[in-house]
C-alpha cells in the first residue's frame, strides 16, 4: 500500500497539468474525470465536438483524450482541426472500433496514441506518461523533439510492451544488473537506453558495445583500457569503457559471445567495483550500472558450458524478454507511424501516407527481422517510392521481388520491355541518388555489397566486362 508521500509524490509530477476529454459517453467521461483527477490532473470534458472546440480555446489543455465518433462531428476531423489551432498538444484517440483504418487515419492526422476501448487502466496510464513527459519536456526546452524522449522507441499498445514499461518505471531508479533476452533486432537496445534515461544517471554517458565478433584481445582492451606498451602496438594509454561510462550505464549487447576469461574479469570488476588497465598495476574505480543483452538464452548457455554460472547468477537480479514484432501485431501500426515521421524528418521529407491494404500488409508479415528489418523496409520504401503514399508493392518484404522503375505494377507491354542491363544500371543509379550519393547506404536497402554497386557503375552502359 502506498504511502500518503508516495502519493503526494505521484500526484506533484503532474501537478498543473491539463486535461481535456472529448467523448460523449457520460459514464466513460465520468470514470475518466475520477481517474485523472485523482492522479494529479486539472480535467475539463466535453460531450460533443462543439463543445470539445470551445473547452480547447478556453481551456488551453496540455493533453486531450478524444472519441473517435461524436454525435456532431467526426472525431478525425476534430483532431486535425486541433492540431491546425496546437500542434504541439499531444491528442490520445480513443474508439470501440479499433479497425486499422481508423487507427492509421488517427496516426496520419497526429494523435499520439490509439486506445481501443475497453481498455485498461495501465494502457491509459502508459499513454498518459507519455503524454505528461512530452508536456514536461516542452515547457523546459522548447525546442526539444518528441523523438528524443525515452518513451520515443517504445510504441505499442500491446500487453508486453505496457508491461516492460511498468517494469522499467520499477527497476529504473536503481543500480542492480539487468539482462534483456530477445531476438536480434527486438528492441533490446531500445529498452536499454529506455532505462537509463529514467534513472539517476541520466545525465551521465550510456555507453554501449557490441560483444559479438570482437577477439578476446580487442574485447579486453575496449572493456578494462591498457597502458601505454602493455602490448605490440599500444603506443599509448588507453581509457576503457569501464573508466569512459563512470557514473553512467555500460550496455553490453549479446552478451553471450563474451571470452570466459573476460567474463571471469568482469565479474571481478562487478563485485570488487575495481579493476585494472591490461598491462596495469594500480586498481581503479569501477563506477557504472551494467546492463546486458543477448539472443540467445543465457541459462541454457550456462548449462552448455558456455557462460560462467556465477557471472549469470551475479548478472540476473532482473530479467526482461523483449518479444518479437510477430507477436505483437497489434503495436505495428503505431510503430510504422512512428517510424515514418523519424525516417521523415532525417531525410527532410515529408512521411508518406498510407493505405489500409498496406497497413494490413504489414501487420500480416512475420517481421524475421523484426523492428530492425520494419524500420529499414520503411527506410527504403521511402526512398524509392514515388508520390505521397506508400503502396504495397514497393515494400520490398523478405522473399518479394521489388518492382522495377516504370514497371507501373501492372502487365507489361511489348513496346516497354527494355534490356535488363539498362533497368538495373537505371535502378541502381537511382538508389544512390535517393540516398544522396551514400553508396553504403544505397548497398545495405538494396542488400548487396558495396563492392558490387562500385562494379556496376563502373562499366558503361551496365554492361559486363567480360
């Protein structure tokens, strides 16, 4: 049970914030005005979109909660009327309906979130953190982007994602280890910075590194640092990140590929809180929050004699498993929304829209890549698609073929059938242009090597030198 400061502490965080709730539901106004009232919150409602108008002008809410069907008005076309008169309010959408075309056209028009009813009161309160920190950051730095935010890479509405938050708010004050356990491009370094950023050492370095594929010798050195001619080629002392990350979070990602004979050291240095530069003889202070991952699970590699037990068991105070995109569909259309409006904005363009069929398209696929493999389809589509909507065929989904230029989608006639040399030579110039003359970017959408970009513009007319 809560304590009477506990509460005062929870209701002080979002002290002066306002809230305006658009639906015309009676009962679900007044369970919401109870609700929000008790967390701290200044209500205002509003059982019609008229109403909702004039409650917005006067009011000057810091959030809204909005139905999608009003009996005067569509709630789409209030929300886009809200967002012209503040863009910067964040607008919760809330519906009975849930279809995908509902959700898409509420993501397109700038809601923040989607909550199909009935939903929980978790879900509720994990879109309402989120708007509360947008509305914090807003009022300390102007300026500051949504992107930024910790919340920023974790969008769902799904039961796992709302329970990893309610895990992360838990564990994010304190120091203790963390493992996080999912498949290669889950998430799991999301999550990672996710929990740094809402601890004590925020504002200190969050420093990552990638275990896999490092020797044991280059993975001691990044890890402990050396001294200068602890070894061939060490002309100089060395910091590692155990010094670089001092009084911030070291990440190690896949974990499970570590040396045993580094695993035996960093578990020394995460019990004693010391260690030593390779080739050192003074112990210095280890002072950072450990946090690891890995895709593999490290219980079974401890009984295949693969990582050290007591490193395991010092290591797992607190274990998180990210689940892979296929078993969250219902987060893919939030994400892809999200994801759009990044990928919009590092390229300076505006995010392309997108139809139900192919928002279906992309709940329906299996994502083996998962958030990684979404993130670069959309990336790529982007990039090679041609007008504002973003149309199935150029997803470019594992184990699709992707359409050529000028192919139109449709049958082909005799008179547009080009030689192939030309159309690829065509297609491949066209990807370096669209990723602004980035031949390593340009390889990794179309998945080939760079080498074979170079080659292949380098012959004239595309053709083989042979």
């Amino acid at each position: 049970m809560c304590s009477d400061a506990s509460v005062n502490e929870k209701q002080q965080r979002v002290a002066n914030r306002r809230i305006l709730i658009i639906d015309d539901d009676p009962l679900v106004v007044e369970a919401l005005e109870m609700l929000l009232a008790d967390q701290g919150w200044d209500v205002r409602s509003a059982l019609t979109a008229r109403d909702g108008y004039v409650q917005f002008s006067s009011f000057s809410p810091d959030a809204v909660l909005l139905d999608v069907q009003l009996p005067d008005g569509d709630g789409i076309d209030v929300l886009q009327q809200l967002k012209d008169y503040s863009p910067d309010v964040p607008v919760i959408m809330m519906s009975g309906a849930g279809a995908v075309d509902r959700v898409v056209a509420a993501m397109q028009a700038g809601a923040e979130t989607f909550l199909q009813k009935p939903f929980v009161a978790d879900t509720l309160n994990l879109a309402l953190s989120q708007a509360a920190r947008l509305v914090a950051s807003q009022r300390e730095v102007a300026a500051l982007r949504r992107g930024t935010s910790p919340q920023a890479g974790l969008v769902g509405i799904s039961a796992a994602v709302v329970a990893i938050h309610r895990m992360l708010e838990d564990i994010a004050p304190a120091a203790t280890p963390v493992i996080i356990e999912g498949e290669s491009g889950s998430g799991k370094g999301v999550v990672a910075r996710a929990i740094h950023e809402r601890s004590t050492r925020a504002k200190a370095p969050f420093i990552d590194l990638n275990c896999a594929g490092l020797s044991r010798e280059l993975l001691e050195s990044e890890l402990f640092g050396h001294e200068k001619g602890a070894f061939t080629g060490a002309t100089a002392t060395k910091q590692g990140l155990f010094e670089i990350a001092a009084g911030g979070t070291l990440f190690l990602d896949e974990i499970g590929e570590m040396d045993p004979s580094i695993q035996a050291r960093l578990l020394k240095a995460i019990e004693d809180r010391q260690f030593r530069r390779v080739g050192g003889l003074r112990d210095l202070h280890a002072d950072f929050r450990l946090i690891a991952a890995t895709n593999r699970t490290l219980l079974e590699e401890v009984a295949a004699g693969r990582f050290r037990k007591d490193l395991y068991y010092r290591l797992n105070v607190i274990t998180i498993k990210v689940p892979p995109l296929r078993k969250r569909p219902d987060d893919i259309p939030l994400l892809t929304q999200h994801l759009l409006r990044g990928i919009a904005r590092d390229l300076g363009r505006e995010p392309l829209k997108i139809s139900e069929r192919t928002m279906q398209r992309l709940t329906d696929y299996p994502w083996p890549g998962n958030v990684r493999e979404l993130r670069n389809v959309l990336e790529r589509s982007m990039l090679l698609s041609r007008g504002a909507e973003l149309v199935v065929e150029w997803l470019h989904l594992e184990g699709e073929r992707l359409p050529m230029p000028g192919s139109g989608f449709g049958p082909l006639r005799e008179a547009e059938i080009q030689p192939l040399e030309r159309i690829t030579e065509d297609y491949i110039r066209r990807a370096v242009e669209a990723s602004r003359g980035n031949m390593r970017k340009a390889a990794r959408l179309l998945q080939v090597a760079p080498s074979t970009l170079y080659s292949r513009l380098k012959k004239p007319g595309g053709e083989d030198e042979t």
